[in-house]
C-alpha cells in the first residue's frame, strides 16, 4: 500500500502529485487495469506475443 507524509508547509496539489507518482512507480495502477476484466489464457498469450514482437521491432539506442 502506497503511502505519502504530507509535511505542514506542503499543499494539497503538491502532495497529491507525490501521492500519484508513487502508485505509478509501485504498478498499482496497471495492475488494476490488468485485472479490471478476465483474461482467458489465449488472450493473454496473444497480447504477449505482441509486445514481445513490438519490442524487437523497435530499434535499440545505444
């Protein structure tokens, strides 16, 4: 569970805006999307199959 201190001289916006930063880098928010509905097993191979192609596709900066 994500959780922010909200320090005395900080704003709400500003605090709100940590607060969101966070979930994002924790997944939260991806992993509700993920499970928002059931994916049978053929769905799921296939999406993964197309990242996996998306990804090499991709030229690689070095």
């Amino acid at each position: 569970m994500s959780e922010i201190v909200i320090h005395e001289d900080e704003n709400f916006e500003r605090a709100l805006k940590r607060f969101k930063k966070k979930c994002e880098k924790a997944g939260i928010l991806a992993d509700l999307r993920k499970h928002r509905h059931y994916e049978k097993p053929s769905e799921k191979r296939k999406r993964k199959l197309n990242a996996a192609q998306r990804k090499t596709r991709r030229p690689r900066a070095n």
